[in-house]
C-alpha cells in the first residue's frame, strides 16, 4: 500500500466479502470463526471482530457465542436463516 493510503473504506467492502462467502455457506457447515475469516481474508482478528459485531448488530449475520469462564464471547458467524414466503 503507498504511503499515506487510506483504508477506512476497506471494512465495508470486508463486510460484504465475509456476508457472501457466508451466504454462500451451506445449511449443515459449521460457523465460520473470527480466526477462519481472519486467514480466508488475510485481516487481522481484531479487525475480523469489529466487523463481525458490526454485521451482528445489523442484523445481517447471526453470532456464534462460545462460553469461557462464564462469559459468553463472539467467536465466529453464522449466516441469517432464509426466510421463504409463500
């Protein structure tokens, strides 16, 4: 990247990569983690994480919350179900 490059615009193109490969998942997968996404994109984790709450809070991903010492923690995503109408 040049020096003096901007990235602020690359977490919503992140986004909208992590929302396709998980549209893209099947129904019988299993979440795909934060450090999964992480290596599939080549972001950081805590990058990863940001966008992960983002997209939870959006409504455009469901969490997969595993519990450490009591506290449940994001530890990856699931695809929104579909909704199919009659």
């Amino acid at each position: 990247m040049p020096k003096g490059a901007s990235v602020k615009a690359m977490p919503a193109d992140l986004e909208q990569q992590i929302l396709n490969f998980l549209q893209a998942m099947k129904i019988d997968d299993r979440p795909a983690t934060l450090g999964d996404l992480a290596r599939r994109f080549g972001a950081s984790k805590d990058v990863i994480s940001r966008c992960a709450r983002h997209m939870v809070d959006a409504g455009l991903a469901q969490p997969s919350m595993m519990t450490i010492h009591d506290t449940s923690k994001l530890h990856g995503l699931l695809p929104q179900p579909v909704v199919r109408t009659p």
